[in-house]
C-alpha cells in the first residue's frame, strides 16, 4: 500500500460516506464508490465501539495484513473504508482475511483469480 493507494483528504472521506454502498462481513464493514482514478484508494477504521486504543490499533493492524497478504485482485477506480465491526477483537489474520474476502466478494469488487 503506497501513500498514493491511501484515503486521507476530509472530503474524500465525505464523498465516501454520503454516496457509497456496502458490504459486511462478519469482522468488516466495507463502504465502497468508484473514484474515476486509475488506482484504487483504501481506508482502514475502527471506531471506540471496538474497544480501546490499544485495541482499535490491532483491529486496523490486523485489517491491513489480511488485504496485504489477500490473493484476491481488486481492480483500480475503487475508493474502499475497511471498519471494523466488534467481533474484530478476538478474531485471527486468517480471519479477517477471510472476513474481508467474503465483504469484496459480496460487493462485487473482487473475486476469486
């Protein structure tokens, strides 16, 4: 994941959540629009609902290994915010990856190679 590949501007993150869709997952919550870029942009977010800082920050380490490692293509033009559900928190990296897999599976914006 580049600096480029990442959602950072305010206004991005509005675009994002007044018109995206979305998908869930059982440790993932995915909101996800096109961008009409040629990559695609990712966000990874977990609110105080999945625990403390301490926690919160495994929940977003553990999202972004399991799409790092994930064999899944996804396509460029897509804006993406990972956010992670409270389940997140006992959950494995083989997990997730699965948990995120299913979510951009279930959006159509990947499938399996």
């Amino acid at each position: 994941m580049n600096e480029i590949d990442t959602l950072k501007n305010k206004e991005d993150f509005d675009k994002l959540y007044g018109r995206s869709r979305s998908a869930a997952s059982r440790c993932v919550v995915i909101l996800y629009r096109k961008n009409g870029l040629s990559v695609s942009r990712e966000a990874f977010i977990a609110s105080k609902k999945v625990g403390n800082s301490v926690q919160r920050n495994r929940a977003r380490r553990l999202m972004k290994e399991a799409f790092r490692t994930s064999d899944m293509p996804v396509p460029g033009g897509y804006d993406i915010a990972f956010i992670a559900r409270n389940t997140i928190a006992d959950a494995k990296c083989a997990d997730v990856q699965r948990s995120i897999e299913t979510a951009l599976t279930r959006a159509g914006i990947a499938g399996r190679p």
